[in-house]
C-alpha cells in the first residue's frame, strides 16, 4: 500500500520541485558543510523522517529537494534577522555513493583534496581549490565508522586505506598542510564521531580517543585557520564510547534526536564563533567560555 502511495505522491513532488526555480542570494559568508549520515541528522536536528527515506530510495536529489529546511540553517537565517547579518550555509554529501564511494575516511580526503588536488574534481568530487572559489568556511568530518581503528602495522604508509592511527596521523598532517594553503578560508573539523558500546571493540574505542585527543592536543595549531569542533567529547561525555541515551539505539551509533537537537544549537554557536571571533568565545564543544 505505501508503495501505491508514493508512485502517486513522488511524481506530483517532482512536478512540484522542479516547477519552482530556486535562486541562490547572494551572502557576505558562504559556509559549507560536508557531510553523510550522522552529519546530516545533526544539521536537521532530527533523523530523516521515514517519508523522507521512502523518498530516498527513489531519488536522492528529490529527498533532497522535498525534505524540510535543517535546523542549522534555520539558526542561521534567525541570526541574520536579529543580527543583520549575511550569512549562507549550504550543505554537500560528500564523498557521494557513486562513483568516488561512500567514505569519509582520513585517507579520502587526502586522496581527494592532496593526491588530486587542483581545478577539477577527482571521480565527481570538489577540491579545495574548487570549494574555496565559493566558500569562506568549510566544515567537514568524519562518520563513526573512523573509530574502527586497527593496530598499528610494521610501517605507517600515508598512501593506504588501512584505518591505523599511524596511517590516520599521517594523512591528517598532510590535511593540514593542504589547509593551510587557503589562509582566507575557515575550516572546521569535527572530531570522529564516537561508536556505541555494543558495535565496537575497548581496544579499537581506545585506539579513537587517542586519535581524537591528538588532533586536538597536537595536530591543531594555534592562529592557523583550522578550528575543531568536538563532537566526540559531546558524544562521549569524557568516556570512549557513545553514551546509548544519545544514541538512536545501543546497536546504532547515529545520534538520537534530543541528543541531535541539543549539539545543533552548540555547533551554530561555534560557527558563529569562528567566524566573527576566530573561535576565542567558545570551548571546542560550542559551549560559551565562562
């Protein structure tokens, strides 16, 4: 019954979508976020709803198109209102399903925005030379997915797949350096989200606290134009698992929507931050520095 529905309902939608143009204004501060499941579930402060993914599995773009606005760019919008700002953010899956492949891994944006680099995309994909055209700040992170971290191998090569920290921090240092390379843009960088208890090992869950503390403790640099925001800690409340009454279920490590609601709020305060005060009036979790 529900598939009749959509085969009435999905054509009128897309009737409906692509008879109404939509024109881009122009913006004093266009961001940018980057992003797949977890990152989209904090931008819209909820998960999709399931009409939303019944959508999805017809067309992407049309989910896309039909969903109602995120409430990160509804935070946005209200503080242009009361603030007279300017401000624009966008949102990007990234990198897409096909051809590049579903993975946000430390090693694929090194192969997409360093080994690839420059003025074409690489498998459909921007580089930073093409975001930075169009955006002054650039958000992006990793899924949970990171946190499956294996034992280091005899040598650490930058050029693998293979999830070790080695590997991870080596790949992150080259990151940096491309980044560095855009001084007029803003990056900010989520750390990993955090996996539940019941889906991943102590030993792996420890191998991504330790990874996560060094990007903050070592790999970021003060005055640069990197910023993290630190969902990890958010997830985890000091431990290395995400807590499961923040998460959708103990066997799924995307969060939940009151825990979604509550970090949107954080996230926008520390974008905002970032943007107007290089980051100096919020901790790395969004919250206000006391």
């Amino acid at each position: 019954m529900k598939y009749k529905i959509l085969l009435i309902f999905v054509p009128a939608l897309i009737f409906s979508c692509f008879s109404c143009s939509k024109e881009k204004k122009s913006s004093d501060m266009n961001i940018l976020f980057l992003h797949h499941s977890t990152g989209e579930i904090i931008w819209n402060g909820s998960p999709p709803s399931l009409l939303n993914r019944a959508i999805g599995k017809v067309s992407e773009k049309l989910a896309d198109a039909v969903k109602k606005k995120g409430q990160l760019p509804r935070l946005i919008e209200n503080y242009n209102s009361s603030k007279g700002t300017n401000y624009n953010i966008d949102e990007l899956t990234f990198p897409k399903a096909e051809p590049y492949g579903w993975n946000n891994f430390p090693f694929d944006y090194y192969n997409i925005w360093v080994v690839n680099a420059g003025q074409e995309p690489y498998m459909e994909e921007p580089t930073l030379e093409m975001l930075t055209d169009s955006y002054q700040v650039v958000i992006f992170k990793h899924c949970f997915p990171v946190g499956y971290i294996d034992a280091d191998k005899d040598s650490a090569d930058i050029n693998s797949g293979a999830r070790t920290l080695a590997n991870y921090k080596l790949q992150y240092a080259a990151l940096r350096d491309k980044l560095h390379e855009f001084p007029q843009t803003k990056f900010i960088l989520f750390t990993g989200a955090a996996l539940t208890k019941a889906s991943v090992s102590e030993e792996r869950a420890l191998r991504a606290r330790e990874f996560f503390e060094w990007v903050i403790s070592e790999w970021d640099q003060p005055d640069d134009n990197i910023y993290i925001w630190d969902l990890y800690d958010l997830q985890t409340d000091g431990g290395i698992y995400f807590k499961d009454e923040y998460a959708r279920s103990p066997n799924d490590s995307h969060p939940n929507q009151s825990f979604a609601e509550q970090v949107v709020q954080l996230l926008f305060h520390r974008i905002i931050d970032v943007i107007e005060n290089n980051g100096n009036g919020t901790l790395l979790t969004g919250k206000t520095k006391l």
